[in-house]
C-alpha cells in the first residue's frame, strides 16, 4: 500500500513538468504564436523658445511631453528629457540636430522607458 502511494506521487512528480510544458506549448495557444509588431513611435519635438535666441525662457511645450510619455517614458522621466532637449544652447534654431538628439536619446537603452518600443 505504502509504495503505491509512494509511486503514484513519483509520478505525478515527474508528470507535473512534463504538463505544465504541454499547457503552455504555443500549439496549444494560438494568441501565444502572433508576431511581434513593432509599432512607430511618433515623438512631437516642441519647445517655446520666447522672443531670444539665448536660453532663457526655454521649456517644452505639452504635446512634447504627452508623446514622450505616449512613447513609454514616466511623466517625470518625460518631463526631464523634454526639459533637457529644450535647454540644450546649441539646439536652438537648428531643427535637425533637436531630431538627432531625441532620436539618440530614444534609442539609448538607459533612457529608462518603460515598455519595450
């Protein structure tokens, strides 16, 4: 009697693994099996830069800090970027090199988002 039971719960031991795998096989569950989508991150690079060309009333405007947020990133993380971006002197007036520098921010890995985009 003692090593039935004994045996029995051997092999529902060694059983458990073995279906635990199948239950999570991705033939089993088709949801498990779509591709992996990589969706287009739009971010609005927009600062009000006042009436100077020198930094001083520099900040961002919202819709920068809604797309950063949209694109993953905390509303503080957001907000400290978008701040960054348009304080940077040598990124006033010159469009590309704001585009560069976001673009370069976004794609650094310690950037700190918080979704895989």
């Amino acid at each position: 009697m003692k090593v039935t039971i004994i045996v029995t719960a051997l092999a529902a031991a060694f059983a458990g693994p073995v279906w635990a795998h199948g239950a999570n096989n991705k033939r089993d569950h088709p949801h498990l099996e779509r591709p992996h989508v990589h969706e287009r991150t739009t971010i609005v690079v927009s600062c009000f830069r006042g009436p100077w060309k020198d930094v001083i009333w520099d900040r961002p405007n919202s819709n920068f800090v809604d797309s950063l947020v949209n694109a993953g990133y905390t509303y503080p993380t957001a907000h400290a970027i978008a701040e960054r971006v348009c304080r940077d002197d040598s990124l006033v007036g010159n469009p590309g090199a704001m585009k560069a520098a976001m673009e370069r921010i976004f794609h650094d890995a310690a950037s700190h988002r918080n979704r895989n985009h």
